[in-house]
C-alpha cells in the first residue's frame, strides 16, 4: 500500500530508494510487491510508473546515465501525475 502524501506505507523495507546522479531527477522509489515506481523531479513533480519489473529497476541503477535509461525505457511504462 502506498500513502502519495509521505511516502510509502508499506512493512518499511519494501520500498527501495535511489537519488540518481541527474538534472532532472531528484529520486525515485520502488515498491517490488506492486513493481510501482515513484520518481521525483527537481522541478518537485512527481510521477507514478506501473508495472516496472524488478530488472527494469536494478539495470536503471547501474546504468551509466540514469537520465537516458529513464527516457528510453522506465518512461515507457504506464504513469500518472501525483502532482
């Protein structure tokens, strides 16, 4: 289960958080029992991304740009606007 307003409530471990080095986004967090992604921007939007499978997630961590991966594969999945 997910609270959009402060985070996640969930058991407190099984959201993981990333700050990736980029100039766009500021952080993003993975809930793997709903494969929910929520990406922050620096602009303070934010972003729901459905359906991210577990790979998809720990390949963005380890790729080179965290930016690029973002545009070419994690923003291809189904999303919302949180605010």
């Amino acid at each position: 289960m997910l609270q959009l307003g402060t985070g996640w409530a969930v058991c407190g471990v099984c959201a993981v958080k990333f700050s990736p080095k980029s100039s766009h986004i500021l952080s993003a967090e993975y809930d793997p029992s709903t494969r929910a992604v929520i990406v922050t921007f620096r602009n303070n939007s934010r972003y729901l991304y459905s359906n991210v499978p577990p790979e998809a997630w720990e390949n963005w961590q380890r790729y080179r740009s965290a930016g690029e991966y973002f545009q070419g594969i994690i923003r291809r999945y189904p999303h919302t606007k949180l605010t």
